[in-house]
C-alpha cells in the first residue's frame, strides 16, 4: 500500500510517499514560507523524484489535526485535491499520534504537547512497546497544571515530542516529575508520522473520501470565542 502524506498542522510543513511502514522519500521545509507556498510544490517534487504519479497512490493522507487553524485548513485542503479526482481513499490523522509513531522504538510512555496557548496544550498520550502504540488518553485541549497531575498519578517516566515540549519540559521537571525531550530530529511533526498513522487507520477499517474529510480543531478559534463572548454579553 502506497501513502502519500501530508503535514501541515505547525510551522514546519512536510511530504512523504511510504509503501507499507517502509519510507521511500520525504521532503521536509521549515524556511518561514506559507504553507499554501511550500506544500504542493514539494508533494509534486516528491512524486517525480520517486518516478510515481498521483495514480500509483493508494491513500492520501493528512494531519488532520489539532494544530494552527490555518495550517490544518491547507493540508486538508491539499489532500481533498489530490484525492478527489482519482476518488482515492484519505486518513485524517492525529497530528498527536503521528508524532508519537516516530518515538514507538523506545518502549516508554510517550507525551505528545503542542503549544495551543491559553496555558494549556493539545495533548495525547501513548504507551509504546518497541513496535506498536496503545494510546492512554483521546486528544484534548488541557492546562499544563492538569496535564502534571495526571502524569504525577501515573508514576511512568514520560518522554515528551512536539512543539510544547520544551515549555512541558520545564514546568515538569520544577514539579519533580520523571519526563525528558525527544531527541531534537524527533522532536516535531513529520510527514512519516503521518503515514504510519495513516496505516493503522487503514488496517482498522477507518479511511475516509475526499468529501468527508475535515480538519479536527479541537477548540474553537479566537475569532469565534470572540463573537461568543459578545453574544453572551447581550
């Protein structure tokens, strides 16, 4: 089975063409340009330096979220385009879990945080066994003082991926908690995730079309908390 992934949910945007678990090719941008710039040129660029065309892909997938609003509209977005007319099937990805899928090697419980600020994190957790993941939560919107009593209860050192690492990191560690970075080329989202992610959903039945495939956010954006609030000052 060939996967075609996209990842687009931060400020890093990345492709990558996998057969089964094994990666063919990946092409990964982080040089300050937009998405809407950046992703399709690479995803095309990726499938000629493979000598594929878009009919030789079996699934479309993407991180479908949580992450930027406007980064997850782009991705998905991109990958409703390239669905759409070869009605290719699609896997609308956790960016959450796909990241955790690059750290599954290590046999430890594995934290993945993305910055949503607010003080809190999206954030999912997973127990890994050197090939394979189970996930322990749904992926939320939590507060960091949340996140540290749950983690305190487990007792289980946490290895934490994603951009909100760092941040977790640090209030974690002041608190006595047994947690450490991923290594820094493991550390954010990458298209690979995304297609290993994508795998599971296919082994389980869980693909989606093109017409059906959407963004999850996870939050409401600013601009709708905003009219929320106005309505309710009415």
């Amino acid at each position: 089975m060939k996967i075609l992934a996209l990842e687009s949910s931060a400020v890093a945007c990345s492709a990558a063409l996998c057969e089964g678990e094994r990666l063919l090719a990946q092409s990964f941008q982080n040089n300050g340009l937009t998405h809407s710039v950046t992703l399709m040129p690479m995803t095309t660029a990726l499938l000629a330096g493979c000598g594929m065309k878009l009919e030789d892909v079996d699934v479309v997938a993407v991180a479908a979220g949580p992450g930027s609003f406007t980064g997850l509209r782009i991705g998905v977005a991109a990958a409703k385009g390239l669905a759409w007319t070869g009605q290719k099937p699609c896997a609308a990805c956790s960016t959450l879990e796909s990241m955790a899928w690059s750290l599954a090697h290590t046999g430890l419980e594995i934290c993945a945080v993305m910055d949503a600020r607010r003080h809190q994190v999206y954030n999912a957790r997973f127990a890994s066994d050197g090939r394979s993941l189970t996930r322990l939560t749904p992926d939320r919107a939590i507060s960091l003082e949340d996140l540290a009593d749950e983690l305190k209860n487990s007792g289980n050192p946490q290895i934490l991926v994603g951009d909100g690492g760092v941040l977790c990191y640090t209030t974690f560690k002041e608190l006595g908690l047994d947690v450490r970075l991923a290594p820094p080329h493991l550390q954010f989202q990458s298209a690979w995730g995304v297609a290993r992610c994508a795998l599971e959903l296919a082994r389980r039945g869980e693909l989606t079309d093109a017409a059906n495939l959407t963004p999850s956010y996870h939050r409401l954006s600013q601009a709708e908390r905003e009219r929320l609030a106005k309505e309710q000052e009415k």
